[in-house]
C-alpha cells in the first residue's frame, strides 16, 4: 500500500512540475523567455568553443570568444586585449613545438561542469562553472591536469556574447 502511495505522489508531481514548466507564460515574461533561452544557449555555446579552442591550440578561435578589450586572469597575470590573450595559445603552441613528441601522443581535453548563467541585464551576465584538464593519449589512461572555477562578465555586443572579463580560481 505504501509502495502504491509513493508510486502515485510521484506520478502527481511530476504531471504537476510538467503542467506548471510548460504553462503559457503571459505579459513581460513571454516576451523575454524566447530571448532569454536563446541568449543562454549562445553563452553556453561560447564557453564550449572557448574549451575546444583551447584544447586544439587554435589561437585565432581562442581569441575570439573575447572581447576586444577583454581581460584575462590566472596564474597572478592578467592579459589585456585579444593579443594578448591570443599569445597565450602561440606561446603554448612554441611550448609543444620545442619538445620531443610523445609516444603515443598526449592529449588534452577540458571538461567544464556546473554552469551558472545570471543575466544582469540583455546585454551583460556573470557566469561561473567549474573546469579541470584531462591528460593522456587517446586510448587512455587519463589523468586530471588541473582544476577549478571559471568567474566571467558575459556581454553581448554586436549581437554576439563575448567574454570580457575571466579569472580563473584555482
């Protein structure tokens, strides 16, 4: 009997949960909802292209998920400008390039977790996740390089969300 009870509750909420997440939104909120999905998927969009760039040392797609005049924490340096924040991707491509290929060869993936999007307003969000590095050759095994948290101020310029400010915490 009470196995049914459970069974039916659970039932009730979530038909309830369902009816209330896809009700008909009225007034300002149905005006702002479609905007607001879109702008979160294109801030999620950008922190994954910024990891995939990272990841393949593409320092022109690194680059450009920054603003123009972004700024760019970690390590105790902050990095001014798409410039400078491109180097970073050179410098360690330099790095890579100076040393003797590894057999198999190491890779490199970032997985990024726990994504908090807070819209400040339609064309500026703050955004935090977390972030380690997995290292190892393709067949595995990996290791965890290093991890931690992204912090950034999002803004929409032009139409398009950029990065304008990241410190990494570690």
């Amino acid at each position: 009997m009470l196995r049914l009870f459970k069974f039916a509750f659970a039932g009730i909420f979530t038909a309830t949960a369902l009816t209330v997440s896809l009700a008909p939104r009225t007034g300002a909120a149905a005006e702002t909802m479609p905007r607001e999905l879109q702008d979160r998927a294109a801030i999620q969009n950008l922190i994954v292209k910024y990891g995939i760039a990272l990841d393949t040392l593409d320092a022109d797609a690194y680059a450009s998920v920054f603003a123009p005049d972004a700024e760019f924490t970690f390590g105790g340096h902050t990095y001014k400008g798409r410039a400078e924040i491109r180097k970073i991707i050179t410098d360690l491509q330099a790095r890579r390039a100076s040393q003797p290929p590894a057999d198999p060869p190491v890779k490199m993936y970032h997985a990024i977790t726990n994504t908090l999007i807070e819209f400040v307003n339609d064309h500026e969000a703050h955004h935090r996740s977390y972030w380690q590095t997995l290292r190892g050759p393709s067949s595995g095994p990996f290791t965890v390089g290093g991890m931690g948290r992204y912090e950034d101020t999002i803004v929409k310029r032009n139409g398009q969300w950029l990065i304008q400010k990241r410190e990494i915490v570690q």
